[in-house]
C-alpha cells in the first residue's frame, strides 16, 4: 500500500537513519535509494560512504541530483520501497544550476507529479532550515525561503510526517 512519509529536522538529528530504519522495516528487495547529493570534497564524499555502509547492499542507488523527477519515474516501477535523501540538497543544487525560482518551483511541481505515480511506499528526508537565524546574505535567504516552499509542499503531499530532534521521531502528521 502506498504512503508517503516525510521525514524532516535539523543537521545531525537523525533523519537518514530513522527513514532508513522505516523503509527498512517494509522489504530487504526492490529497495531504491535516489542521492541527491554531489559529493565535492573529502568530507562529503566520507558522509556518502557511511551512509552506503549504513544501507547495505539491499538498495539500488539512483544518483539524481536534478532532474529528481524524471529518475523517480524512470526507476521506480518495480520498486518496493523508495527513499529520497535529500530534498535540501537537491534544493542548492536547482538553485546552483538555474538560479531561478520559478524554473525550480517547476521541477518541485514536477516532484509531486512523479510522487503520485509511484505505487509503492515512500519515504522522503529534508533538512527543516528555518529555524534558525536569519542569513546574512541574500543566496542563504533564498536557499532558505525555497526549502521551506519545498518542505511545505511536500509535507502537505505526504500522508505521514515526522519531525527528528535529537534523534527522538516526534510525529506531526
């Protein structure tokens, strides 16, 4: 049965390891993992590598660093289980190659869209990035008010959400 759980908090809060705890839970086959991440330097490419140890082999990776939808559609047929991790990355990413809020806004409705032709169980991580302080300069801001229109979006998508603080899931939704 399909739902849709989104799974938000702040840095080092353990999302990753809670979603993949849960969508771990549902099957050992069939399980996809789209990265959104695009590792630059030594201490990214380390955080990869232990978030590929941590998974095991019962997940294919699917790198999609921009056109999330379209690999969403392409390789989820005969999915099991799906988990997105990122959505704050693939969010800088957009916003590094467009730089263009309605070009992005476009790929976001281009989510959702992909989103409700899976058939199978979804689990989504994002980075809650408005909490804090406000940025001092004008890329942060954006970044910030563009994550927090995507985690909207997709929280109102999704059927579940739970916040992570300090690795306790507290459910929202």
């Amino acid at each position: 049965m399909k739902k849709t759980t989104f799974i938000i908090g702040g840095c080092r809060s353990g999302k990753s390891s809670h979603a993949l705890k849960l969508s771990g839970n549902i099957s050992k086959n069939n399980n996809f993992f789209f990265a959104t991440c695009v590792p630059l330097d030594s201490e990214m490419k380390k955080r990869v590598t232990n978030h590929q140890k941590e998974r095991g082999n019962n997940w294919a990776t699917i790198d999609a660093p921009i056109d999330l939808p379209a690999a969403i559609l392409k390789n989820s047929k005969n999915a099991d289980v799906i988990l997105i991790d990122c959505l704050t990355l693939w969010t800088s990413n957009l916003l590094m190659k467009y730089n263009n809020e309605k070009k992005i806004y476009e790929s976001v409705e281009k989510l959702m869209d992909a989103l409700s032709q899976i058939t199978c169980p979804v689990f989504i991580v994002s980075n809650e990035v408005g909490s804090g302080i406000v940025p001092e300069n004008a890329l942060a801001r954006q970044f910030r008010d563009i994550a927090g229109f995507i985690n909207q979006k997709t929280a109102a998508y999704s059927d579940h959400v739970i916040l992570m603080v300090a690795g306790i899931p507290v459910i929202v939704k």
